[in-house]
C-alpha cells in the first residue's frame, strides 16, 4: 500500500498557513489568529503596571518616575510586557516584514481597548524618518494602527506627524540623554485641535521618543493623548 501520510501531512501544513487550524504554538484547536485560547491567555500581558507610562510593576499603581514628574501625554497603556514570545513576534514585524505579525499584535490590541470608553477619535502611529522608511520600506506602528483601525473603525493619520531627525537607537543613554537627543525630532503638519489621539507604537522603552511626539501633539492643539504600545520594556 502506498504510504499518503508524508503527502497528507504536507497539504495539512499548507492548508494550516492559508488557514491556522491547529494553534502555531501548541497544536491545540485554533480560535482566531492561528493561536489556541489558552496560548492567548498565556501571552506576557502587561496587565499590572503603571498608568502614566505602561512599566510593569509589581503592585497597580503609578511609578516613582510617574508620581515625581507626570509624562507629557495623559495616559500609556502596553498590552505586552516585551518578552517571549511577544519579542519574537515583534522582531518579525520589524526587520523580516512579517505583516501577519501586525494583524495578530493590532488585533489582540483592538480587542482589549475595544471597550474602553471613551475611545481617542483618532489614531496617530509614531512616524520614521525618511531614510528609515526608505530602507526598511514600511513603519512597523503604522502596520500596528492599521490592523487597530480596522477593529475599532477609527481613522488612521499616517501622514500627520513627520520625524526629521534621525534618531539612533537609544539602547544604554541615560533618560536624560534620550530627552535631549529627541527634543524637536518631529512635526505636525496639521491642526488636531481638539482631538482626543492615541499615539501608536511596537516597542516603549523609556517613552522619550513618545514623550517628544506627544509635545508635539499638544503644542498642535490635541485635548487628550494618550499612548498604546505593543510591548513596554522592563
Ligand atoms: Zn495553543
Ligand atoms: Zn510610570
């Protein structure tokens, strides 16, 4: 008799990459986006930390950096702690353009803001600069917004803020430094008066990058800012 099993396996494979039957982690019946519930519940949900800047903590609260000098923006909120296997995925989406990432991360996002109430009126993802987006060839946070909006049907302002100084990457410099480096990195090219935003970004680490953009909103006239990241970092 001939042997199909290699064969029917194969097709199984292909047919769980068009549509995830089985969960990519553990096998188990998929729900949605290809993972099991269970393995969604297991994720490094970033579910106690601090309410102005999303750091992890221990006990819910404000953190000490928070309650000595409020950020700029009114409120940040991380659905991940950046770790296994939310890191990986994160990668993905930013050096190998893996945009199932961005539809997996946005949507898992969507759905735990999705009854906040009241939602920002629009969404406003951290712009790169130029030579940046040139290289990579598309803004990971503005892939994140995107699969956002498309739960929440609010309005995605790709084009709304511009970067004009390229930023290196802020691993090792003091808080300080970071703020000093970012000071008048971007611009708003039109009015948000009024309007309630939520920045939009994969990774806060320290929040300057944020901190500087939602300066930047403020000073274009929006009323309320607040900050949704995937990942927050230690
Ligand atoms: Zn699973
Ligand atoms: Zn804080």
């Amino acid at each position: 008799m001939v042997d199909l099993s290699g064969p029917i396996r194969a097709l199984q494979r292909t047919a769980d990459t068009v549509l995830p039957r089985h969960c990519q982690a553990c096998e188990a019946p998929a729900g949605q986006l290809g993972l099991c519930a269970a393995c969604i519940c297991a994720l490094p949900w970033n579910d106690c930390a601090c309410t102005g800047c999303a750091q992890p903590l221990a006990q819910p609260g404000v953190c000490p950096d928070c309650a000595r000098r409020a950020p700029p923006y009114d409120h940040a909120w991380a659905a991940f702690r950046l770790e296994a296997p939310i890191q990986h995925s994160i990668h993905a989406l930013k050096y190998h353009a893996d945009f199932t990432q961005a539809q997996l991360l946005g949507t898992l996002m969507a759905q735990q803001r999705q009854h906040l109430a009241p939602l920002p009126q629009v969404l406003l993802p951290v712009p790169l600069h130029p030579g940046r987006l040139r290289r990579r060839g598309y803004n990971q946070a503005l892939e994140l917004a995107r699969a956002i909006s498309k739960l929440l049907q609010l309005p995605v302002l790709s084009d709304a803020a511009t970067r004009q100084r390229a930023t290196e990457d802020q691993i090792g410099q003091t808080a300080a430094a970071r703020r000093r480096n970012m000071r008048g990195a971007f611009t708003l090219r039109r009015p948000l008066t009024g309007l309630h935003v939520a920045l939009i970004d994969d990774v806060m680490t320290t929040g300057a990058t944020l901190a500087e953009l939602a300066r930047s909103c403020r000073r274009a006239g929006a009323a309320q800012i607040e900050v949704w990241a995937a990942a927050r970092t230690p």
